[in-house]
C-alpha cells in the first residue's frame, strides 16, 4: 500500500507540472521556458552574502568556491516560487557540510542558518567523522540528498526518517568528485534527482516561495553549476506561504532611492 501511495503521489506530481506548464497566459505562451544561470562562472552577480563574511565565497578558475566559515548563507537577489533548479557541486574535505535553501525567508536564528526546504550536500564520511559518543555511525540516509525543513518549516517526506526524507538509493559520490542534483520543486513539493536519477521527494511544505540560500557550514566546497528554470507561478500568495517578502520589499525600497 505504501509504494501504490508514494507512486500515485509521484505521478500526481508530474501530471500537476505538465498541467501548469499547459495553463500558461498567453504572454507566458510567448516566450520560452529556459534555464538562467545564476552562477555566471566570472563573479557573485544574482547572489547577497546574509551572514558569512567576504572571504567566504569567491570565484577561482570558473568555480564558485565556498571556504565554509563562518556558518552561513548567502542568498539568491530573487525570489522563486516554482522552478526547477540544477546544481553541481563537489565537497573538498572528507566529512563536509553544505545545502541549498529553497524558498527560504534567509533570516538567519540561533543556528545561522534561515528557515527553508533544505536540500542537503553532506561528503560520504560525515556519519564516521561525527559518530556518536559509543563509536557509532550516525544514519547513512544524511549524506545521500536528505531533504527537510530547516528552521520550523513543515513537510510530509516522501521516505521518511523522523521528519526528513532520505533518498531510497545511495547516489552521492564522495570528496573531489562532481556531484548533479536536478531539483524540481512545484506548488511545496519537492522531487530531487541525483546524478541522473530521481530518488527522493518531500510534498506539503507549508512555505512555497523565498528565496534560494547556498549554505556555508564548516567546510570547503565548490560549485561549477548553478541554474534555474522557473515555471508558471502557484498560489503561494494567496495562500500566505510566501517566505522572506519583507527582505524583497527592503530591497526593491534601496533600489528606488
């Protein structure tokens, strides 16, 4: 019964995509839907630092490298609701710590990290270097694409372990090597694919629009893609799920004057 759910579940999900895509405006039927590169491979054009440091984040040989320290984000200069989004990346140290936010409100609390539908980026030997105190290993579903609220935000996983939903294979490749998450999130669902498959997926996120926030935790990792395709807009608004407004309308206010 389980798997005849989570299949309906995943078929609804894509018949909901092709379902937006076909009820565009007409103005929306005019153009093409395209990826936009938010990562321009020269500088940090699209994206704000929040709460790290200027030495955090910097551009070498084409690649968006991130020292890891201090904890935090930095966030996307817009706002997104439903896209799909496609991120390479590789951890440079055994045992890092990143992610990406999803419709996160960036406003950092007591962790430094803001509120959001994280997709995590852990290195394989994460659960061997932070084992318990008896030795060991911590669950092997967190450096696999785990997906989960962060900060108080709510969802239903799709597998779950707790309240976050760890994928259903071990897809992630280790220190040095290039990692490709294809995630595809629409109307609080989320589905996330890695290295060419799509193995996990959390739905009912009670926030569906923010901005997006790379996550700086602790350790050195790089980024050679950053990409996105947005697609027809929801009901985020009117639903009062919109994450972080009061930061856009801040910004839109700076760039008037």
């Amino acid at each position: 019964m389980h798997t005849f759910r989570s299949v309906a579940a995943v078929t609804l999900f894509f018949a909901l995509v092709v379902a937006s895509l076909a009820n565009e405006s007409e103005s929306e039927q005019s153009g093409e839907l395209s990826f936009v590169d938010l990562f321009n491979g020269k500088d940090l054009t699209n994206w704000i630092d929040v709460n790290t440091s200027p030495d955090t984040w910097s551009v070498k040989d084409g690649l968006l490298v991130c020292t890891g320290k201090p904890i935090g984000v930095m966030r996307s200069t817009k706002m997104y609701e439903n896209f799909i989004l496609v991120v390479e990346w590789r951890h440079m140290e055994a045992g890092g710590n990143s992610g990406v936010f999803l419709w996160s409100d960036a406003k950092p609390e007591g962790n430094r990290l803001p509120r959001g539908m994280e997709v995590q980026m852990l290195e394989l030997e994460w659960p061997y270097i932070h084992a318990h105190r008896n030795g060991k290993p911590r669950h092997l579903g967190y450096v696999s694409g785990e997906l989960f609220g962060a900060g108080g935000m709510k969802a239903v996983p799709e597998n779950p372990r707790g309240s976050r939903s760890m994928s259903y294979e071990m897809r992630c490749k280790g220190k040095g090597q290039w990692n490709r998450y294809v995630v595809v999130a629409v109307d609080g669902t989320v589905k996330l694919s890695i290295n060419g498959k799509f193995v996990n997926g959390i739905r009912e996120a009670d926030g569906r629009k923010g901005f997006l926030c790379l996550e700086a935790e602790g350790a050195e990792i790089h980024f050679r893609k950053v990409s996105i395709m947005e697609l027809p807009a929801g009901r985020a608004e009117e639903l009062g799920m919109v994450l972080g407004g009061d930061l856009k309308r801040e910004s839109d206010r700076k760039t008037e004057r």
